[in-house]
C-alpha cells in the first residue's frame, strides 16, 4: 500500500512526470491546497501503487493531483497509514523513506 515503491520512484524520476508536477505546481500558483502555505509536494489523491504505476490516467492525471505542504502531506499519509510506525519517514523532498 506504500505510496514510494520501487517502481514508484522509478515513476518520479520519469520526465513525463517531471514536466506534469511543474504544470500542476504552475496552474495552482505553487501554494498548498489545504493551507496556502508555499506547496512542496505533489500528492496523488489516489495513491500511486504497484498496480497503476503505469496508468497515466492516475499517475499523470491533474485531476489527481493535490500540491501539498510538508505539514499536509505528512498528515494525509499519517493519517491513513503512520507509515512512522511501519518504520517509514518522509524526507524533505517528500519521499518515503526507511528510518
Ligand atoms: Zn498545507
Ligand atoms: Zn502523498
């Protein structure tokens, strides 16, 4: 259910999804949607997983895109799956890694 797979992190550095985060951050003026704090992660509403990593319809689909702050994006994940308990903390680029 992790969000960061390996195939996940394969998907962000992908050129296709640079070019999508940058026009999803431009079209929301680089705030956070939540708290209009400046914005710093790109979240996927429905969360990237192995099975629709490559579905562009999930994964590079503005619709399914919230730009988040640190603070909003940690609370969306934690909420819903304290990762920090499965051992798991994000970075500050937003990703998910293993403490
Ligand atoms: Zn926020
Ligand atoms: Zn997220």
């Amino acid at each position: 259910m992790l969000e960061h797979t390996a195939e996940a992190k394969k998907f962000y550095k992908s050129r296709a999804w640079q070019k999508c985060r940058a026009t999803y951050i431009q079209s929301v003026f680089g705030l956070c949607e939540r708290c209009s704090e400046p914005g710093k992660i790109v979240h996927h509403k429905k969360y990237i997983n192995a099975q629709n990593v490559n579905d562009p319809y999930i994964t590079l689909n503005h619709d399914n895109l919230e730009l988040l702050c640190q603070d909003c994006h940690n609370k969306e994940h934690f909420e819903k799956y304290s990762p920090l308990r499965e051992g798991f903390k994000f970075d500050d680029k937003g990703n998910l890694v293993e403490v």
